[in-house]
C-alpha cells in the first residue's frame, strides 16, 4: 500500500478517501459490498504501469468515506454524483469506469445518466440491466415468496448489522470464503443451485454460511486483518442501505431504463452467485447483450466465484487493458 497516493476530497456534499497511482487518462475503480478500495488493490499499480491515472475509492458508508446515516443518502443518484465529483476534484474533464458487485451499477448508471463524463465502461459480476416494471425488492418478494433470499433479510434496518457487526472477522470471512470459486463449487456441489443460498424463510445471513477448511489461495490473513480494521470503522449500516434504497432509485431515476451506449465489457466468473440468481446459471452473451449497444467484450472466467478481480487478478487486468486499448 506504500506505492499508493491517499487522499480525501470533497464531492457531492460527502467526503471521499481515494488511492491513486500513474498518470495519465483517468480510469475509476467502484467497489461492491462487504469491499473497500482494497479489492482493486492488484488493478492500481498494472493500470498505473499501463499508463493510467488509476484511482479505486471507498464508496460512501465504507472506510474512511463520510458514512450518513438516511437509506436515501445510498440512492443511486447519489451514488453517481459522488463518481462525477471524483473525476471533478482531480481536474478531468472525462474518465472509464470499472465497478465490481454493488460498484458495477454505480459506474454504470452513472454511465448512463453523465454520458457526456464517461467515455466507456466495464462491469465485474454484474452485468448492465434496464430498470423494470417494478422495484427489485417488489420482485425478490415475489419470486423468493416463502423462503430466504439475502436482499430480503436485509431490508429490516438494524438487524443484519447487528448480526454481521458482533464478530467482524468471523463474518467478513464467511462472506469471502462462501462466495469465491472453492465456496460456490461446494455449494452447488451440495445443494445443485447457487441462487438460493439457504430456504428457511426466517433464517439469518450467516447461518446459511459453511464454515471454511483455513483460507483460499487468492484471500490471505492480511486482507482479513486490513478489511476488518476498515470495517471497524465504518461499521455495516451505509453497505445495508445500498440494498435498501433500492426502490428509491426505481421511483427516481426512470432514466435507468436505457441501454448503455459507451463501450463496454462485462466479465464474471463461471461461480458467480450472481449468474445463478440473476440467470438460473444460464449466463451468457445474448441474456446481456440486449442492453448495451457497443458490447466489446464478453467473458466467463473459469473457476471463479464472485471476487472476479482478487481471484484472476491477472487474466482480469489482460482483459481490461485490452477492452481499453479498443476504446482508444
């Protein structure tokens, strides 16, 4: 962490911890949920060395960020205003965006509502959709009527903090070890399906957790003891309230309906959860397609589950460097 640049910076009414490394065009690294900065830790020195002014930063709620309190603060539309505020702090006039999980609708949406800031855009995880005839949280209730699903458990405000906040370490690494490719290939070694990661309706988030054999080979002790330490700090109520201000952004950004018109590319791994309960584990290029129009570049890593970027840093960083080389 010695080679990178921290600052904090004021955007959009809320302050903003940032890494930095190179110079050159600006390229923005938008993380997800339980994550940090930390996560695009292996993409800021190949992109810096690529010859790129590279900056991942703590979303609102997280680390060292402003953490407000309102569910509305999480809205997508401030969300991407926080992204606009970012390339403007640093004197830019336009900036990629790369966002991962929660960080793959951010820097999307904020594609799709700034096109003039964003000159392309790529996606880990999770893949561009259109907003839909209804909220998501409307739609989860009806398709998982009866039975648990994560986005539902976390709607009550209070009580999925209360339960992750009482052993951070233990949580942090269930979620990161359940969710990776081991994780995921036991599940679905067990259970047949990866979108519905436990059925008791009133269950609680760890609970549908096994418990992991040590650490993998691509999550060490000490991403766990930095993670934690960030964690401590920020506590888990702003990373909640992005689910909960789903039906928020559905009433308030309509503009979310259109296609993504910049240059794009999405790549996800084979054991994404997100594959299974998104697309029933029938992800592929025409189910996404539809939504972009200039799709460049499409692809399913093997052997991986949700940590796209931190699993296959390397086969990751070839891919985005070569969708930014065809964007020019």
């Amino acid at each position: 962490m010695d080679t990178f640049d921290f600052r904090s910076i004021n955007s959009n009414g809320v302050t903003l911890r940032l890494a930095l490394a190179g110079e050159g065009p600006l390229v923005i690294f938008c993380h997800g949920w339980p994550e940090s900065w930390y996560s695009f830790r292996y993409q800021l020195p190949a992109f810096a060395e690529a010859g790129f002014r590279a900056v991942a930063y703590d979303v609102r709620g997280y680390g060292e960020s402003s953490r407000p309190l309102p569910v509305a603060a999480y809205s997508l539309k401030n969300l991407t205003a926080d992204v606009i505020g970012i390339i403007d702090a640093l004197d830019y006039e336009q900036a990629v965006l790369i966002g991962h999980d929660w960080g793959g609708p951010i820097a999307l949406s904020t594609a799709v509502l700034y096109p003039e800031r964003i000159r392309a855009v790529g996606s880990l995880s999770v893949p561009h959709t259109v907003r839909g005839s209804r909220p998501a949280i409307e739609h989860w209730q009806t398709v998982y009527k009866g039975r648990y699903f994560y986005q539902l458990y976390f709607q009550a405000e209070g009580v999925a903090e209360a339960e992750l906040e009482a052993d951070l370490r233990r949580s942090l690494y269930l979620i990161y070890c359940n969710f990776d490719g081991r994780g995921m290939s036991r599940l679905l070694a067990n259970k047949g399906s990866g979108g519905d990661v436990g059925s008791h309706p009133n269950s609680t988030f760890l609970e549908t957790m096994h418990e992991p054999d040590g650490f993998p080979d691509w999550f060490s002790p000490a991403d766990l003891d930095y993670l934690v330490s960030q964690f401590a700090g920020s506590g888990m109520r702003g990373p909640l309230n992005r689910y909960r201000a789903q039906t928020i952004d559905w009433h308030e950004l309509p503009e979310l309906g259109k296609a993504l018109e910049q240059p794009a590319c999405f790549i996800t791994g084979a054991l994404d959860p997100v594959n299974f309960f998104m697309y029933s584990g029938e992800l592929n290029r025409s189910r996404v397609e539809k939504h972009y129009r200039d799709l460049r570049m499409f692809e399913i890593l093997q052997g991986i589950g949700h940590w796209t970027q931190q699993e296959q840093p390397v086969a990751v960083n070839t891919l985005l460097l070569d969708f930014l080389r065809s964007v020019g």
